[in-house]
C-alpha cells in the first residue's frame, strides 16, 4: 500500500492533525500496511468482546448463589487476568474445553501485540496474526466460534 493511500486512510479516521501525530508511532511500530492495522483493530474488537463475554458469563453464574451481587461480583471478576476467568469459566462449566482453547488462543496473540517483547525489535511485523492472512484468519474464526458460544451462553441465562 501506498504511504498516500495510507495517510488518507489515518486521515480519514483520526482527522488531519491527530494523523500527523500519530503516523510516527504507526511506523515505528512497522504498522505502514493498512491491512496490518485492520488486523490489528479487528483482534483487539474480538478479544474485547471474549473479555467481556467471560466475564459477564462468570458473573451470572456467581450470581445464582448470591443474588443481588451482580456490579460487586463483576467488578472483581473482571480485575482477574483473563487466562483466570477462562480457567474458571472451564471449571464452572460455563463454556467448553474447546471455547477455553479457543478464547486462549486470541488472548495469547493479544498478549504479543500487547506486551512488549525486546528480543522481538520494536515492531509488530513479527506477530503472525497481523503479518500473514492466514494466521489473522485462524486467529478470527477461533474468535468468532467462541463469540458464538459465549452469546448463546449469555442468551440462555
């Protein structure tokens, strides 16, 4: 893609000025191929939706033993790391081994977009999921699959 497609494309979300400041950062990061920085919204969308989708799911379980503690239960739950809520959400039965694996699965690439790793370089370009199409790919139908179950889930309670 082309730095002008690129910039029309910053332009076009942020506005002319916040653009420019924010095209240093983008490029430091190796994020000049807009495909890259679609893939990179499109997992932090779908991880953001897994989190919450856990989360809710775990609260309402909790709920039933204690009724009327739903803000209280969800505050504490969602300060819990994430592998935390899948794991309970696995032991209480409010989704499956193969939703567990699969909500592991995107929150680990997020950790890679997420946590610096300096044996890796500054950039992005290094993480699969935002450089090939195919890893993005799996990494998204492995979401969406445990979207689906988590929506059900939260449907039926």
């Amino acid at each position: 893609m082309s730095e002008d497609a690129r910039d029309k494309i910053m332009r076009a979300l942020m506005g002319q000025e916040e653009a420019k400041l924010w095209a240093p950062f983008l490029d430091f990061l190796g994020l000049k191929d807009e495909e890259m920085i679609k893939r990179l919204v499109r997992i932090l969308v779908v991880h953001f939706m897994l989190d919450r989708g856990v989360t809710d799911l775990l609260a309402m379980k909790l709920l039933e033993s204690t009724p009327g503690q739903f803000e209280k239960i969800h505050q504490v739950l969602a300060r819990l790391e994430m592998k935390t809520r899948i794991e309970l959400a696995k032991a209480s039965q409010v989704i499956s081994d193969s939703t567990a694996s699969r909500i592991k699965s995107v929150n680990t690439t997020r950790n890679k977009l997420a946590h610096y790793q300096p044996q890796k370089g500054w950039g992005l370009a290094h993480i699969p999921e935002l450089s090939s199409q195919e890893a993005f790919e799996q990494c998204t139908y492995k979401a969406m699959e445990a979207i689906a179950e988590l929506s059900q889930a939260l449907s039926a309670s």
